[in-house]
C-alpha cells in the first residue's frame, strides 16, 4: 500500500494499521513534542527535520513546511481543496534563502501550495505525493501512516536489471554515490558511477606511460558484471555534431544492433531518450561555451586591430626578405 490516493487530513495518528493478510502494523500512538535544534542563522528554535525540504507531518501534531527560494522577499503556504477555509501560514525567512514554518492545524492529507509575494502559486518541488499531476496541488504524506512491506526486503541483485545513463555534475554523482551506499546498509545496491576509482578498459596490460601494469584481469567474472550500451555521454558528445546513433547509420543495422545488445548476458545502459528513440543531439554544453567565446573573440575590434598589425608586419618582413634576395642575385 502506497500514498496512491488522496485521504481525507487527520491531526491524530492512527492506533493501529493492518495490511492486507491481516497483521496488525505497529505505529506511533502518543502525541509527543517534536524535538528542535537552535538555527545558527538566526538562533531560532526549529523542529528537528528528517528532510532538508518539503512538508513533513510534526510527532505531535501539525506539519513543518521549509523552501528554498533566494530571490523571493515573501512566501506562503495556501492551503487548497477541502482545506481551502485553512489560514494560510506565512512562512519566515531563515536567512540564508530558506523559508519555513509549521502549521498546526495541517495534517497528512491537506493539500497545498507555495505563494510568492507577486501572487502566482506553485507546488513543492520535493512534494511526496501530486494528486491532480505535476502542476497541481501538492499533498501532505505522512509516512509514519503507511504499511510498508519492505522490511524483509534485501535489495537487488544484478541479474535481469538494466541501467539507464543520466548525466548530473561530478560532485553530485560523487554525493549520490556516497549517500547510496549509506543508505544500503546490508541490503545489496546497484551503482554505476563514473570517476571512481574502478578501470576495466586495461586488464592487466602494461601502461607506458605509468610505466606498470595498469587493471585487473576479468576472466571469470560473470557476464551480468559487465554493463554494455550502443551508446553514451561520452561517445555521443565526442562526435563532431553530437548525433545519436540512430541518425548515423539504417534502421535495419540499428535494430540489428539493437537486439545482439539487448540479447547478450552483459547488463544493458540505455542512453538519455534512447528507449523512445530520441533523436536530440548531445554536445558538451562546454564545447558550445568554447566555440561561441572564440567565435565572439575573433569578431572583436581589439582582435581585428591585432590580427591587422600583425598581418602588416608580416608583408613588411617578406618584402624585406624579397629584397634582400634581389640584392644577393
């Protein structure tokens, strides 16, 4: 059972929850005071958070709502729906581009939105739960309420999985990495993160310029070990144009392509779009960068000037040569 559904708002948590065989699901029965920390930006007394952003249900009773937004001067919680009779809770600005505040007569269920001062309404971007799709109200989820079945859960294995390649920056890949395996605990993950400290490419081969033997062997490692793909970031965007596979080559040889990948006992990678057949071409965003500062820089009238003297005293040095040449003959 999931938050699948909208549920009508509730200030007291359930006694007792049962799943679907019947068992009786343990769950919080006392209203207890949240406990709280000291901001060290303004010194406040704020409710201790299990979650940077977003709503979270309070222990005793009420719902802790924070947002990030550093160009905003004013921010509110309105409350919509059946809810919409709720005040809505302007929130206080921590000083360091975070909004926050606690509504005490909100509960899981409600549902809400963020208010800029200029008036227009958005939904939490770390919203739990978007009854209505993505540009609708968001809803308060209280996972405390929820009968989770996972708890004998533990975790994937590597057989019959397949990756799909997206592209954040190096340091949040690194954060994501880390906080994965964290999180893991004994449960078996499955991570794919480039930049660390793994090599496949040499296998024991001897590396000139390191001057040693560079990797490690792979025979006897299983095949589902090995993640393979027709294309990814670094291929794509090395290219001339940044081009998918697919605009280079028939359909036919593509598909052909396609089903020995997809058919071998190696672990697929499917590239951003590629399972719909994107077609968007993928540059480096850096190369695009480059390519517009030389263009603007060549265009320049400091560059023209140079570029000019500079050709002048080129003409100059060759009719000098020129004519000592003359002279010597």
């Amino acid at each position: 059972m999931g938050p699948d559904a909208p549920r009508p708002a509730s200030t007291v948590p359930a006694v007792e929850q049962h799943d679907a065989s019947g068992a009786s699901i343990a769950t919080p029965t006392a209203l207890t005071s949240p406990s709280t920390f000291e901001d060290k930006h303004d010194g406040r007394e704020r409710p201790e958070r299990r979650l940077p952003i977003g709503a979270e249900v309070l222990p005793g009773a009420g719902v802790h709502f924070r947002f990030w937004a550093p160009k905003c001067e004013h921010l509110d919680v309105v409350f919509v729906g059946e809810n919409e009779a709720l005040e809505p809770l302007e929130l206080t600005p921590e000083g360091n581009g975070y909004f926050s505040g606690t509504a005490l007569c909100a509960a899981d269920g409600v549902l809400y939105r963020y208010r800029t001062g200029s008036g227009d309404c958005y939904p939490d971007p770390a919203s739990r739960f978007q009854p209505q799709g993505p540009h609708g109200p968001s809803q308060v989820v209280d996972p405390s309420r929820v009968a989770w079945h996972d708890h004998d859960w533990k975790g994937l294995s590597l057989k019959g999985q397949v990756f799909y390649e997206l592209h954040p920056s190096e340091h949040i890949l690194a954060q994501i990495s880390r906080h994965a395996r964290a999180a893991g605990g004994e449960r078996s993950i499955l991570l794919v993160a480039e930049n660390e400290a793994q090599s496949y490419l040499f296998q024991e081969q001897f590396c000139k310029w390191q001057q040693k033997l560079r990797g490690t062997c792979t025979f006897g490692i299983p095949a589902p070990r090995f993640v393979t793909y027709l294309e990814n970031h670094d291929q794509v965007a090395n290219s001339a144009r940044g081009l998918r596979l697919k605009d280079l080559t028939s359909p036919a040889r593509y598909r052909a392509m396609a089903a020995l990948w997809l058919l071998a006992p190696q672990t697929p990678l499917f590239f951003q779009g590629q399972e719909v057949g994107g077609s968007r071409p993928f540059p480096y965003s850096e190369m695009n960068v480059l390519c517009q500062g030389v263009s603007g820089g060549r265009s320049s009238p400091q560059v023209n000037a140079v570029s000019t003297t500079a050709a002048r005293r080129a003409n100059r040095a060759l009719s000098r040569s020129s004519s000592v040449k003359s002279a010597s003959g």
